[in-house]
C-alpha cells in the first residue's frame, strides 16, 4: 500500500506509525480472527464464589492490612450519553412517541433532573404539569435535549440522582464510592477520569465544585486526574475494497480505536491497585453498601495473591528452594483454574514469566440475558488455556459447536475490575507488552452514504488485558446497575429514598 507525502504527514500529525497502518490493512484483508472458546467458566470451574466463612475471613484480612500502596480508581468518561436518548430523538425528529418515549413523559416528576426541567418550562410560561395537560410532549423533550444540552453531553454530567432539594451527577456518584472503598492509608482518594477534549471543562469545573461537599462528609482528601484518547491510537478506515477510506478532499479517515484504546491511559498511570468501572454503573448512597462490600473483598482477594505471588517469584530468583515449583503449580490450578504443562512445571524461566505478569480480578454477575461478554476458557495459539473474558463479536457464532458454548455461560461481565500493575520488585509493568494485538474486530460503518469497515482495538478488558494472570469471582447481581437508556433512571435502584 503506497502513501502519499500528503497522506504521511496526516499519519505523522497523529503519531501513528505507518507500520500500524499497515498492520491494520492486512487485518481488514484478513477478516476477523475469532477467539477459540473452550468451556465457559462456571461455579467455582473458572469463578470464585466465595462463601459466608471466606467472606468473614477476606474482610478481616482487609481490616488488619496496612500495606503502604497506592490505590487509584480508573473511570471510563469520555461516552456520549446520545443512545441513551434514541426513543426522545426520534419522538422530536420523527414525532415517532413508542412505549420508552411515553414511560418518560408518563413519569417525568421522578428524574433527578426533572425540578431544572421545571424551572426553565416555567420561564417559558407554564410549567411541565401544564405542559403535560396540554399535550405539548415534543416541546417537554426538547427542554431536556436541547435546552440543558443532555442530548450532546457524556454520561458522567447528566443528573442521575436525587437528594432532597439537590441531584448528583454520575461522576459525583463515582467521588462518593471512590471515598468509601478506594481511599488509602492516609485517606486520600486517588480518581482518574478519561475524557472527551470537548468535555474536559465542564468535567473539571464539576468535580470542582462538588470536591468540598464530600471531602468534609468522607474525611478524604481528593486528587483527581484526567485523560484524553489519544489520536495515535486512532484506527484508519478502509471502503469495501480495503483500501483508504478518504474524504472529499481525498484526506484519510480515521475513527476512534474503542475502549481498548484506554489501555494506553492506564499504562501511564502509578498505582498498585486500580479499581475499574464504567462511568454509568452508580447507585444512590442509602444503595450502595453491597457495592462497597464486594470492592473490599476484591482488594483483600488480590492482596492475597499478589503477596503469594511477590513470594513465590523472589523464591524463584534469589533461592534454591526445590519444592518452590510444585508449590507454585498447585497454586496455579487452585487460584487461575489453569493447568501448567508437565513439561514447564520445573522450567524457572516459564514459571517466572507465567507468574510475573498484571493481574486482574474481574467481578462477575449472573448472566440474566444482558448483552456483552462474558468469562470462558479459551485456547491459545501455542495450546495453553486462559481464562478471558469474550464479546460475542469475538466469536464464530456460526459454528454451533462454539455458539453453544457461548450460550452455556451462567456469568455477565459488568465491568467491575481490580488490577494490579506493579511487579514483585515494586516496577511498573509495560501494560502494552501484554495486549493480544491479533483481538480487535472489525464493524461495518457508513460516511457520507457510503460503506466503510472501521477497526476498533482489543477491547479494554478483553485483548487489551488477555495476557494478564486472571481470577473471575462472582459477585451479587445487585452491584451491576447500568443505565443504557434514559428509563433505566426509572428503576428502583436509581430512585432517591
């Protein structure tokens, strides 16, 4: 594929290198590399279900733990919140009203937001009452999307919960958990947020603002950061033929490479331990009590293994100890599920780099038919067995052997996650050496009136962390509360006392 001068310096100007662009080509010719499932992971067969006796044991662990590190709470920020609002545009854009659109004009009075509705309806001439009465569904809708701009602003700003004569945003929602379960030995909170560039501002003078409220009610002092997607993780679209996708000025498209980007976000970041979770999986103070519960027995369940691990690997390295190695395989098989190869069990090096790696311990729900991936077994290119966690584009859904393993899986991914990035000698890991670059996949856009094929990246928590050492461990359902569209507001779990 040959370039133009023109078309090189565009690809300089975003810091990508022409060999990624090259690479993403051949993958586009290529087609989509589908993930080899082996068996879903189930009960205490790939999750951790932890009873009564292990939950007392972990959170007493926790509670005599005192470890000098440094925990860091990571929140994916930058989503437009528009598919929230897809039964509203189509109401004021099409005059389409379908049984979403009617629930939320039918119980407007009980969104956090509904009392500024209100207040900007009234300066108007009537309130949202009268306006209700009188009909006047499309003008109601247009306050909220047009008038207080939520149909262009992120999740993370939107009013999502009431409190007396007050709301909270979602991002404030985050700065309360993040002081109840990720504040550190001197009750600091470390929280860092990925954002839109056209968004930062208004993110910032937000969190601003609401910082004293809940430094004063934790007794914690905040440091919050932030972060774009970077454009060199930016992925070049190509047209039916696999080639360039250009603008009318014949300049080269690209498009976001997707959340997987974000692990360029993560790796430069200092912490031990960071806590990921999505920007909309937030519930009101008097609700969160699991949710706090379940955080703290996935930092007690990692500070286990990473002490377990820091040990076996300084034995490894600095001892002669000829039992370390058996020791080290049945703590494999009982911790990660997986089977070390006979012929590896005594092998220093394999062992060191097996157990030398991110480690990641994904909270998992139990799957009640929502869409996304979810926790398998599955083989890799050199015949090892991981566990991962897999999207259904990721899978040849066309071959009924592996569809009927995918639907044999009894957990959910809710994106609730604890990493740990540091190794046994306190050094960042490079979190890019272990991406499975060969995961992303392949989506069918349009431009202009024309088709394209857009490549978006190995997800954040699927190829972007496969050759991280993983655990799944079940937790209660009633700590995954996402809100995918406006009337999800409506559901218990969202609504103020």
């Amino acid at each position: 594929m040959k370039f133009s001068e023109k078309d090189l310096a565009q690809i300089a100007c975003r810091g990508i290198s022409l060999q990624t662009i090259e690479k993403q080509i051949q993958t586009f010719e290529k087609g989509d590399s589908f993930v080899d499932i082996v068996k879903p992971a189930t009960k205490n067969n790939g999750i951790i279900v932890p009873d009564k006796n292990t939950e007392n044991e972990l959170m007493e662990i926790l509670k005599n733990s005192a470890g000098n590190y440094k925990i860091l709470k990571f929140v994916p920020a930058s989503g437009a919140a528009t598919r929230m609002f897809k039964s509203l545009f189509n109401a004021i854009n099409d005059n389409v009203f379908d049984k979403d659109a009617s629930e939320f004009i039918g119980r407007i009075e009980d969104f956090a937001f509904f009392a500024e509705m209100n207040i900007i309806a009234k300066k108007s001439g009537n309130g949202i009452g009268e306006m209700k009465e009188a009909g006047k569904y499309r003008e109601i809708i247009e306050i909220l999307l047009n008038k207080m701009e939520y149909g262009a602003l992120p999740k993370g700003l939107l009013a999502f919960h009431s409190y007396k004569n007050k709301y909270r945003t979602s991002v404030e929602e985050h700065l309360a958990e993040g002081a109840e379960y990720a504040a550190n030995i001197n009750n600091s909170v470390f929280i860092h947020l990925t954002v839109s560039p056209e968004h930062e501002k208004k993110f910032k003078e937000k969190v601003n603002a609401s910082i004293p409220f809940f430094e004063e009610k934790y007794r914690v002092k905040y440091s919050i950061s932030y972060s774009v997607q970077k454009t060199s993780t930016d992925t070049i679209a190509v047209d039916v033929e696999n080639k360039p996708f250009r603008e009318k000025d014949g300049t080269l498209v690209f498009r976001p490479g997707g959340h997987g980007a974000l692990i360029e976000n993560l790796n430069d970041l200092d912490a031990d331990f960071v806590f990921i979770k999505n920007i909309d999986n937030v519930v009101p103070d008097h609700l969160r009590a699991s949710t706090i519960k379940n955080k703290k027995l996935l930092l007690a369940y990692m500070l286990i293994l990473k002490k377990q691990i820091d040990f076996y690997l300084f034995e490894i390295q600095n001892t002669d100890n000829i039992f370390i190695t058996e020791e080290i395989v049945g703590f494999y098989k009982e911790k990660f599920f997986i089977d070390i190869p006979v012929l590896k069990q005594k092998d220093k090096e394999y062992l060191t780099k097996l157990l030398n790696r991110p480690i990641r311990i994904c909270g998992m729900v139990r799957n009640q038919g929502e869409p996304g991936g979810g926790p398998f077994f599955v083989k890799e290119k050199d015949g090892s067995v991981s566990l991962q966690i897999v999207e259904s584009s990721q899978i040849n859904l066309k071959d009924s052997d592996k569809k009927k393993i995918f639907s044999e899986a009894t957990h959910f991914n809710p994106v609730d996650l604890l990493c740990s990035i540091k190794d046994y000698k306190g050094d960042k890991f490079n979190l890019l050496a272990f991406v499975d670059s060969e995961t992303g996949f392949i989506s069918e856009k349009s431009k202009d009136g024309k088709p394209l094929k857009a490549y978006e990246l190995p997800g954040l928590w699927n190829g972007a962390m496969a050759n991280w050492n993983t655990v799944f461990m079940e937790v209660p359902l009633d700590t995954f509360n996402p809100v995918k569209t406006i009337n999800d507001l409506l559901r218990e779990r969202h609504l103020g006392l």
